[in-house]
C-alpha cells in the first residue's frame, strides 16, 4: 500500500528523503532520539538547531557515512542501509569543513571530482566549466584553491558537490563562518539550484538562513525534533513579530503607547529609560504601515520604527528553556533505546 492510500498522505516518489524513528548513539550519547523528516521533492528543508542537536549525525546517517542504530530512512527511494551504495550515485553532499584539495586550482578539482565519477576527460573539463561559471568563478579557475576567499571556497566546494548532478542535495552548514556577501551569493546559488529542480537538505544554526531558504523547517534540539513548520508557522509558534518604537521626545512616550494600542489592539511595553515602546504584532508590515499612520495623526515624532522578527535565541528559548548555547550535551540515556520504534535491525 502506498502513502497516499493509506490517507491521502504525498506518495513516496513525492518525498525525496523520509525518516522515521532515526536513532544514533555515540557510547552514551543519544546524538538522534528517534528522528522523523520528510523532505518533498524539489523542495528546500533546513534542520534548524544549536551545536550538538544532531544535525550533522542526521546528514551523515542520510549520506551513508553512518549506520543508525535504530529507525530507518530512505533517500531519493534508496534506503540508507540496505541500499546505501546506489543512493550515493543520486546525492550530493558539502560538509562543514570543505573538502577542496588547497594545492589543485579551482578548475582541477571539478575535474578531479569529474573523473571520480567516471566522466571522460573532455566531459569532466566541460562540466568544471560550466559549474566555475555558475558558482562565479571562471575567472578564478585556473588559481590554487588555497589562494580563495573563505566564500569562494565553499561555493567551489558546492560546484564539486555538484559534479555528478545529483537530485538530492545535502549541506551541512553552508554558510557558518563567513561574510554576509558570501553568504548571500552562496544562498542565491542554492536558489538557483532549487530552481532548477534539485531537493536540498540543508542544515544551519541561522534562522535567517532558514527563513530565505527553506520551504520548511524541522527544530532539532538534543537529538529530538522539537518543532517543524514553514518558516512563519514557527515564528509564530514563539509569538510572532516585534514593533519596536524610539520617541524622540520621552514626553510623548505614554502617547505613542497609545498610539500603538489603537493600530494594533495590543498592550505595549514601555521602556522610559530608553524611550522605547514595543508591541507584539502577528501582522506584520500590515501592523508597521497602521502603526505609522497613528503616530502621525498623533504627530508624534520617532527617531527609530523597527518591524523585527523573532530571533533564533528567541525561538530556543520559547521551545527549549534554555539558549543557543554550545556546551549543553543530550542527558546519556542508560540501557535501553529511548524509543523502541523502527529499533532492531
Ligand atoms: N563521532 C562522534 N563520537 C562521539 N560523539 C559524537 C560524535 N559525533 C557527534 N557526537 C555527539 O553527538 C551529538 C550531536 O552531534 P552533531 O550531530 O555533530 O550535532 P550538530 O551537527 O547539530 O552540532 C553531540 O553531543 C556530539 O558531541
Ligand atoms: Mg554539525
């Protein structure tokens, strides 16, 4: 019986990765609790969480780089044990350390990549060119790959993950590390990819990232996914949007408050000390435009207007209790499995 017959669920072929129940424990540490994911074809997922939520476990155990030891997943209709050698051909994968070899030019390692993969010569020259030119960096080919920027390096790093033209897309991390502008020109590559038809995993520690990128999010905290939703399902779920005003004259302030409670029927908090008055909105730019025609009615002047959305420490802290911070450890689970679901194979 197929997905859908079961109850109108997408059919397999539909989801490019499914998981259900994934479990790894590396000796007393349960990296993965029993993870579920499901990634829609042609689709962008991102696996939002701090260090040590597992994400990069998840990527390696959907790569084939590790076993689960419990649950099972399948990628692009391969499952990741029983299948593992025909899923590599039909994914791609960057890690968080690139995996450029420093002492070849750009060029050589796209052709390096190419002939791992059984391209001919001439075809794996044609293939590094076509991917320089894409990642914006044909005029940088034909220089030693120790000589990039931390940007040019990781989009080589995706152009060589790209080589083979997989359907299936892992990143681990993309982005951590560098510049905004290399940032943004290695999430327009990753759009463009998506526009092209190829399903993307991605994972990060940026919900900003997410939020531009993914068409879904899956929060993974402490080896559990913890909550997953479109990027404004989640940002709703940790309550939604800010409006934070600066008065530039603090005798107004009580009006503006006022002036905040007519547009948008919300109570706000009043800081005098800094002027400041802020507003839980769930409408965003529709609040910011009612917002600016109350106060100007009022005629209250304001030195700062700011629509701000949730930050990540603010969607950890409302989901977990506690902030992004680096050195939590899942709490080692002794004996058993902490879900016997899809264990024992
Ligand atoms: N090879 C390993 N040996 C022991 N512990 C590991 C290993 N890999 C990951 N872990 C642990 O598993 C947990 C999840 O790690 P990881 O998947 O790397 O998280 P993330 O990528 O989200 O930062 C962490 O507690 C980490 O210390
Ligand atoms: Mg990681």
């Amino acid at each position: 019986m197929t997905a859908a017959e079961q109850g109108g669920a997408a059919p397999d072929d539909a989801l490019a990765v499914v998981a259900e129940g994934v479990q790894k424990r590396f000796g007393r540490t349960w990296a993965l609790q029993g993870v579920d994911l499901a990634v829609q074809t042609g689709t962008v997922c991102a696996l939002l969480g701090p260090n040590g939520a597992g994400k990069t476990t998840m990527v390696r155990i959907l790569t084939t780089l590790l076993r689960p030891d419990g649950g099972r997943a399948t990628v692009a209709g391969c499952d990741v044990v029983r299948d593992a050698e025909r899923l590599r051909y039909r994914i791609g994968w960057a890690g968080q350390q690139a995996t450029v070899d420093e002492l070849l030019t750009g060029r050589a390692n796209l052709e390096m990549v190419g002939r791992l993969y059984h391209l001919a010569q001439r075809a794996a020259a044609r293939r590094a060119d076509e991917l320089l030119e894409r990642f914006g960096l044909t005029s940088a080919g034909g220089r030693l790959a120790k000589t990039y920027s931390g940007g040019m390096r990781r989009r080589l790093d995706l152009a060589a993950s790209l080589v083979a033209a997989p359907p299936v897309l892992f990143l681990d991390e993309p982005t951590t590390g560098l510049d905004p502008a290399s940032r943004l020109s290695l999430w327009e590559a990753i759009e463009g990819l998506v526009h092209g038809g190829t399903t993307v995993l991605l994972t990060t520690q940026y919900l900003e990232e997410a939020d531009r990128l993914a068409d879904r999010i899956v929060v993974l905290d402490l080896g559990r996914v913890i909550a997953a939703g479109t990027a404004g399902e989640l940002k709703r779920l940790v309550g939604g949007e800010r409006i934070d005003l600066v008065v530039g004259d603090p005798n107004r302030l009580p009006d503006a408050a006022a002036a905040l409670r007519r547009a948008t029927g919300a109570e706000a908090e009043v800081s005098p000390g800094q002027r400041r008055a802020t507003v839980a909105v769930t409408t965003g730019v529709a609040a910011l435009a009612a917002v600016v025609r109350e106060l100007d009615a009022a005629g209250i002047g304001v030195e700062e207007l700011d629509l701000r959305r949730p930050t990540l420490d603010e969607v950890f802290l409302r989901l977990t209790g506690s902030g992004t911070t680096q050195d939590r450890q899942p709490a080692p689970t002794a004996g058993a499995a902490p879900s016997e679901r899809g264990a024992g194979r």
